[in-house]
C-alpha cells in the first residue's frame, strides 16, 4: 500500500498558527528553544532530498592545472597543494558529494609535506608517480600507482616524493565535511614538524598484508602467482605448488538438483 505524501494528512505537523501560539513559540524563543512541529515536515522529508548534483570529473581536463599549481603555490605555504573536486550544490562545505571531500594532490619531485593530524579520516589513491610516501604515526609507507593507503582519523602523518625526475598526484579522500557538520573537527601541526620514520620501510605491509594478492597477479595460463612478502624479506617469491587435494565445488542452494519423483 502507497501512503500518499501529503503534509496536511495525520501523522504529519500540520499545526495552524493563532495568537497564543505565536505569543508560546515567542517564550519559547527567548530560552533558545522551539516547537519541533514548526519544523518538522522541513527536517524530516518524505524521502531524501540531495542538494549534491551530478557531476563528472575528467582527469584528462583537471590534470593540466594539477600540474600548473606546481608553479604557482610552494608546498610549504599550501600545506598540501591540492585541487579539490567541488559539487556546484554542496560548495558551502567543500564536498564533492553530499558531506565527503576529494581532491587531486600534487608533490613535486624531492618534495615533503610537513606533519599533521585531523579528526577526519582519509584515503589515497596515486593516479601517477613512482615516489610517493607516506609516513602514519612514525611508519613510512611508499606507494605507486594504483595503490591504496589509508590514514586513520587523529594519526600524525605526512607526504612526500622521493622521485627525483617526476611528481606525483594522488587523489584524497576525506570525510572532513561530514566531521565539520557534527562539529567535531579539529587540525593539528606536529610540533617538530617531521615526524622520525621507523627503520624498517612498509612494515606494515610486511607485517598484515600476507593475505592479499599484488595488482596483476591473478593466477592464470602464463600467469606465476606471486607470495605476498613477508617480514624480512624484501620481495616476493614464487608460491610453492599446493600439494593439497582439489576441494569439490560447493554448492548452493540455487545450484542444488532436485530430484525427481
């Protein structure tokens, strides 16, 4: 059954203003509150009402002025030297769509950004570059293209481009606008700066990532499936040949036969 939407209908405010009440709402107001059935049909629609419009972003038309910014604002005095993607409906709070932020992050070759941290979570994505690095609570990650990073929301971390022949842009993604409307954001500079990495590179990787497969090593006719790294050692390796007996598909109960009488 289809209610049909009408905001005159029971269920819905539909309170009608007379001079008592607008004397009541007026009390009301000089202690900061307010009758929620004033309101009401206003914060909670009948269904959702976005004001994020559609929107596409090309690469090839925004990567001419990512690399411009390069010319025009030191890293230093950015902070980080980003382009971000703004939705025409939602650019009083910077977000590309509904309350999440990205932009286009450029370093230049040998180039570091200072430390930080922020109550916002955030993500990466290198679009180009073979020097890219990031460093999260004292672990220095290096990354490449199509690789995925992440830094959690409060952690100390910093960017940089050990290239010395090219710079690198990644794509952020943050939820800063999302933190902004709860009221909950703050942004703080690392107070030597830099932070000191630890001695070991990736340890991270090393340490969790035994069980993901690296980009482009699906197994398959001309294909050797490659071992994830582990602690200590510096590359991957040929996995060893499963001497294992073959499992027996299993079946589902969309698959399963059923008999006949």
């Amino acid at each position: 059954m289809t209610i049909e939407q009408d905001d005159t209908m029971l269920g819905r405010a539909r309170v009608s203003d007379t001079p008592e009440l607008t004397r009541y709402y007026e009390e009301l107001a000089t202690l900061d509150a307010g009758a929620l059935w004033t309101v009401a049909n206003d914060i909670e629609p009948w269904y959702p009402q976005p004001r994020s419009v559609p929107v596409l972003w090309r690469y090839a038309d925004l990567r001419p002025l990512v690399h411009k910014a390069l010319g025009l604002v030191a890293g230093d005095d950015a902070g980080r030297r980003v382009v971000m993607l703004v939705n025409p409906g939602r650019r009083e709070v910077s977000a590309a769509a509904g309350l999440l932020y990205t932009g286009l992050q450029i370093m230049g070759p040998g180039e570091a950004m200072t430390a930080h941290r922020h109550q916002a979570a955030a993500l990466r994505f290198v679009h180009e570059g073979t020097g890219a690095w990031t460093i999260v609570d004292g672990q220095k990650l290096k990354v490449g293209p199509r690789d995925f990073a992440i830094t959690p929301n409060g952690t100390w971390h910093e960017h940089g481009n050990d290239a010395d022949d090219a710079p690198v842009i990644w794509q952020d993604g943050l939820d800063i606008p999302l933190v902004n409307a709860l009221d909950a954001g703050f942004y703080e500079v690392h107070p030597e700066l830099y932070q000191t990495p630890g001695k070991v590179i990736n340890s991270s990787v090393l340490t969790y990532a035994a069980n993901l497969l690296p980009y482009g090593a699906a197994s398959g006719p001309g294909r050797t499936r490659r071992c994830s790294p582990t602690p200590g050692s510096p590359r991957t390796r040929p996995c060893a040949a499963s001497r294992r007996r073959p499992r027996a598909p299993r079946t589902t109960g969309s698959s399963r036969s059923t008999p006949t009488r």
